[in-house]
C-alpha cells in the first residue's frame, strides 16, 4: 500500500497525525497515530471463522512497552511482563465503541492489537488508540460501521478541553471519553467531580463536535486509498426455521412475557419448557427430509439461537406498543429496594447488603495504612499511588451457574474501576482521614447492574465503617429500545432488558451531580437528545435509590470498628527523615518495638502512625515529636552521657544529638577530673548554652532550676 500520512488540526493547537501504508504490510490494516510526542500503533487482522461459531470473536489487546519513555524493563528477565490494571482497561476502551459496529452476521476473527510505541508526559495514549482502531479497521476493509472516533473532554476552571493532558486532566472537574460515528454518539466514560446533569450533557455535545473532525479525516483517507466502507446486509439465514418457531411458539412467548409475577428463574424455566414442548417437539415430528429439520440437524445451536432472536422481538414489541416490561414495571419504575449494614462482624471494618430486584451485592470496607497503597508507578507513569481501591467480584453461584473460578477478568477489572470512579469524588483528604481504604464488591445474585448495586452498597459499607464520605453516592444503569424510529428508554434494567436491549448507560453520582458514567451501544449511534433524556431520566432513579439507602444509615458512624487501626500523621523536617529512620532503620525500629505501632515516613516528611490503640499512636507521635524538636539555647533536657574527654564529657540530649559539656559546666565547684562527676551512661539533666561557629552544640549543668529538672525528667520518660 501507497504511504499516506495526513494531520488534523485540532483544539488550541493539539494536531493529530496520522500515517498508514509505512508499517506492518503483512496486517489487516495498520495506522501510526500520533499527538505531540505520543505515538500509538493500532493493526487490525482479519482471519476465517471457525466451525460452529455463533458469535463475533473479536479480540482487542493493548501494550505499553517502556522503551517508549525511553526505559529499560526491570526484574531478571528485564521485558514486558503481563499487562497491568491500567492497559486492560484501555483495551475495554477500544472494544466497547469498536464491538457494535461490526454487522451482526459477521463471525470471523478479529484482532486489534495497539501498542504505545511512544510517550510523552503530555498526552494520554488511550484514545489516539481507540480512534486508530477505527482507522485500522477501515483500511484492512473489515465489514464496519465507521468511521469511529474518540476524543476526551476536560473541565478546567468552567471551560471545556478537548483531549487534555495528564496535568489538565488531574486538576479539572471532569475526565470525559466521547466516542462516535456519523449516526451519533456510540461510547461514553467519564469521572466526574459531582457536575450537574446539563454540564455532562453540554461535554458530551462538546465532544461529539470534536470527533467530526476525526470522522471527515478517515473518510478523506479512505476515499483517497479507494476503500468503500458500505457494510453489506445480508439476508437472514434460516429464514424458513424462523418462520416455523414464530407460528409454534409466539403466542406462548407473549403470554410468558405479560406474566408479570415470574421471577427470572420462573420466566426462564416457562420459556425453555416451551422451546423444548412447542418447538424442539414439533421439529421432531417432521418428516426426516423436510428442509426445517435438516437444517436444524445440521446445526444443534440453531433453535436456541433462532428462539431466544424471537423472544428479542417480541419482548422489544411489548415495550414499544405497551409500555410495559416483562416484570410489569413502567418505563422509569426502580425496582424494589432493600438494604442493611453490620451484616458481619466488626472485625469486618464496615458491611453493608445492598440488593434491588433478583441483583444482590455484599459490600466490605477494609481500612488500612499509609503501607497498605498500591503502587502503580512504573517508568511509563511515575508517582501513581491509589489509597482507594475497589475490587468487583462476579463468582458464578450469583447467576445460578458452576464454573472453575479463575483470576479476576477484564469485566470484573472494568466494573471495579468503575464503581472506584463512582466513589473516588467524595472521599475525604488524605490530611483529614489518612487511611488507605479498600473496598470489595460480591455479587451475591445478577440479575442487572451490577455495577450500580456495587457503588451503592460500597457507600453504605463506607459509611458503615466510619469513613466520612462528603456525599453518599447511588447509582443506576439505564437502557433503551430502539424499533426505527421510536425509542423507549427503560430504567434499572435488568438482565433480560440489558441482553435483549441496545444501550447500557451506567450513572452514579450524588445529590449534587455525577461521579461517574458509562454508556456502551448495540446499536451504531445514538443522538445527543436522547442521551440527554436518559441522564435526566437517571438523575430521578438515582435520587429514588439514595433515598431508599438512607432509611438504613443516613451518615458515616462517629466511631470506627474497635478492630480498625487507629491512625495518626505529623509532619517533620524532611531533613530530620534520616534521624527518625537511623543508621540501618535502627531507631524506627525501637520505637515501633517500644510503642507497638506501625510507622511509615513519606519523602515530603509526613509521618503516619498506626497502632491498635490511640494511646499507643499517641505515644509514638510524642518521641517522634521529641527527637525531631528543634534545639535552641535554654531548653533543658535529661541526656545520657556516651563518650568522656579530659576536657569535657558528651551527652546525647536527642537520638543523634549530642552535646560537650566542658569540664568547667560540670559542677558549681571546681572539677578536677570528669570522671569525679560523670560516668559512661549516666542520665543527667542539661541546659543548652548554645552553639559554636561550626554548629556544635555546648551544654551545662549550671543554672538548671529544679522545675526544668522535673519536667525533663518527665519528658524522658514519655
């Protein structure tokens, strides 16, 4: 392929290149995509379905590899090892708008695979990769529904940026990932410093804007490398079985779905009973040679697949036409809510049983030290420290299911962040609550958002635990139906509804705004319109749900579980880090030892201290305090004597700090040898005199008062 490279001018001068036809021939597609210093290379292969395959088995990977910022890889092996948190989550970045684009008949394999090949400090790689991806796609001419682009929107200090940088995004309001393709917006993530509903709206207006320039720029490309981005329909397969389950089992479908009072296990059961006595049966009953029972014996998937496409429809028909879902709830109805916290014991810091509906999620809140942050840094992105964590666990009991358990996977990773998002805005400073706090999500039952239940039930732990959140925070997860022109948008949907629907629009916020939002499509595009009606339509769900979780626990208890440790923080000279730690961490040991509490130093001089009792962090803060006191002339001291001269003996008045006193301070009378008054570890009460031209501190034993005595003596002994 002919080299092409091309730039897009973008906001306040943040252009962003583009060049394919150079890298990778042997690949599908491939695009070098580059803003400032930050170059993504995304390739997108296409290879042949696999035998008895019903379902798209796209495949999105993401790398960083360190020599992009210039680094060589740690440990033995020194290479890239297995992909962290952060790059999982840029893969779902890329998969979520990239997925509902293919068409739906499609079953060969794809690959997208992007690596960050180089990095500056300035701009974020995720999205250059997402809207590569696109590029990628169109160029390997992969049936698709694009161009598809993406952008990031920033707040700072009220005004709108398009793609920030790391700085921008850390100090604004609002960290914003619009994607879309001519049709509408297709993607949305954000955090979100509690912004009211309209200001989300207006960013995501904002950049839905922006991507056009991305979306002409790929047109223009495409046009000129003669690619054709006409996605072909084909004709339904299998059209006469279809027909066939529609006569035999439509009715019986609709009367399942206007039963109201079935759960979903109910529902389930009555509608794999008829597949099995109206369908599978009747299918039986043909003649061996009849074409339906051929086919349906070629293909053992073929009536699951064809019957729950039939069920679709006629659940979406009910919607539209009536109004109703298949648990008898209006269109904005939450379902039923119940909740409670202490559900264990409190050596469990905090618990908290969130359920809504058949959806059920134990929350546990965990309070640790400042020993106890993840560290996140590596040589791609320094000084990352989380002291919030969320952990999402899906174990397959929740859906009724047996299945080996494995390793968190890129779902459970994508709804923790989220909920970790959700919940990140209303903590309190680190300077006001130090604790490093944990959360963990089981979902104990799924039947929809999960998510959401997660984020609820991890503030009523929190505040179960005695975390003093600004705001309790509750979330709901919308979604839609779309039948041509008319468009239904349902309230906490459930799992039939988010299966069967074409959007899941997650938002969680407080009674002041939105912390956190997530819409993923099934569909190629959706209007700003009515997407600005689902986040209202949500501000209402959120508002019912927060009040149901107030009716439990309305504020962060006043006392934390006996069981939590008791923390406390100081701040020293940074110079004095040294003293406190000692020669081979000699003297932060003693004192831990001697005050059974727990010490961490940080390197701008913040000392946290924690112990199992308040008295103990108490005392450790006071020998810190001491030993890190500034010394000025006349404060007395009660110091042990370590070393004797002719002329003088030494006294360490402070771990590391040690004085002379000359042989004529030693006494009111005359000495004539130190040894007469001193000897090696005796405790004796000094004054500071002062300090010589080189620094050195002078002592005495003159013109101590008995008072000063007492009160270093007392001081000692603390």
């Amino acid at each position: 392929m002919e080299e092409y490279n091309k730039s897009i001018s973008f906001f306040e001068g943040r252009d962003i290149k583009i060049q394919v036809g150079l890298l990778a021939p042997q690949a599908g597609g491939a695009v070098l995509i580059q803003a400032g210093e930050t170059a993504v290379f995304v390739t997108a292969t296409r290879s042949a379905g696999r035998e008895g395959i019903d379902f798209l088995p796209l495949t999105v990977d993401y790398e960083e590899r360190l020599y992009a910022a210039g680094r060589i890889p740690g440990g033995f092996l020194r290479r890239e090892g297995k992909p962290p948190e952060r790059a999982i989550l840029t893969g779902r970045l890329i998969d979520r708008p990239l997925r509902p684009l293919f068409p739906s008949w499609l079953r060969d394999d794809i690959q997208i695979v992007a690596t960050t090949l180089s990095m500056d400090e300035e701009v974020p790689p995720d999205v250059l990769a997402v809207t590569g991806a696109s590029v990628a796609t169109l160029v390997a001419q992969i049936p698709f529904a694009g161009p598809m682009a993406a952008v990031r929107v920033g707040l700072l200090n009220d005004e709108f940026i398009i793609n920030p940088t790391f700085r921008e995004i850390e100090k604004g309001d609002l960290d914003l990932v619009v994607a879309g393709t001519p049709d509408g917006v297709v993607m949305v993530e954000a955090g979100a410093n509690q912004l009211p509903e309209q200001d989300v709206i207006e960013a995501i207006e904002f950049g839905y804007e922006a991507i056009q320039e991305l979306i002409k720029a790929q047109q223009d490309l495409i046009q000129e490398l003669g690619i054709s981005i006409v996605v072909e329909e084909k004709e339904e397969e299998n059209q006469e079985v279809l027909n066939f389950i529609n006569q035999q089992a439509s009715e019986e479908i609709k009367k399942v779905l206007s039963q109201f009072d079935l759960d979903k296990k109910l529902r389930d059961e009555a509608l794999d009973k008829i597949q099995l006595e109206k369908v599978e049966e009747a299918i039986n009953a043909l003649e061996d040679d009849n074409e339906i029972k051929v086919a349906v014996t070629e293909n053992s998937k073929l009536i699951p697949s064809l019957f729950k496409k039939l069920t679709k429809k006629l659940m979406r028909q009910q919607i539209i036409e009536e109004g109703v879902r298949v648990d008898g709830r209006k269109l904005d109805q939450v379902r039923p809510i119940s909740s409670r916290v202490r559900l264990l014991p409190p050596r469990v810091h905090g618990s908290a049983l969130f359920q809504r509906g058949l959806t059920q999620v134990l929350s546990i809140a965990t309070l640790g030290t400042a020993g106890d942050a993840q560290d996140l840094a590596d040589d791609l992105h320094p000084d990352i420290e989380k002291r919030y964590l969320h952990h999402y666990n899906f174990p397959p009991y929740s859906v009724g299911e047996t299945k080996p358990l494995r390793s968190p996977g890129r779902r459970e990773i994508g709804h923790g962040a989220l909920a970790e998002r959700a919940i990140t805005p209303v903590l309190p400073p680190q300077q006001e609550f130090p604790y490093v706090i944990r959360v963990v999500s089981e979902v104990m039952s799924s039947n929809g958002s999960t998510s959401m239940g997660s984020v609820c039930g991890s503030t009523l732990a929190l505040m179960d635990a005695g975390v003093p959140i600004t705001k309790p925070v509750s979330g709901a997860a919308m979604g839609l139906i779309k039948e041509g022109d008319e468009i239904r948008i349902l309230t906490d949907i459930q799992g039939i509804e988010d299966f069967l629907g074409d959007m899941d629009f997650k938002v969680a916020g407080t009674d002041d705004g939105i912390t956190a939002l997530q819409m993923d499509m099934k569909i190629t595009g959706l209007s700003i319109e009515v997407i600005a009606k689902a986040i209202n339509q949500a501000k209402d769900a959120r508002l019912h749900i927060l009040g149901e979780m107030l009716k439990t626990i309305s504020e962060p208890r006043k006392e934390l579980s006996s069981y939590a440790p008791r923390l406390m923080t100081m701040k020293i000279d940074p110079e004095m880090i040294g003293l406190v730690i000692g020669p081979g961490g000699k003297t932060i040991k003693a004192i831990t030892e001697q005050t059974g509490s727990k010490i961490d130093i940080s390197d701008d001089g913040t000392v946290t201290i924690c112990a199992t009792q308040a008295e103990r962090a108490q005392q450790a803060k006071r020998i810190i305090q001491t030993m890190t006191r500034k010394l000025n002339e006349g404060d007395v001291y009660l110091g042990r004597v370590t070393r004797i001269i002719d002329i003088g003996a030494f006294v360490e008045v402070l771990p590391g700090k040690e004085g002379m006193i000359h042989i004529s301070q030693l006494a009111e009378h005359r000495v004539g040898k130190v040894e007469d008054e001193v000897a090696i570890g005796d405790e004796i009460v000094v004054k500071i005199r002062g300090f010589d031209n080189k620094g050195r501190l002078n002592l005495t034993r003159l013109g101590i008062h008995p008072e000063q005595a007492a009160i270093a003596r007392q001081e000692s002994q603390i």
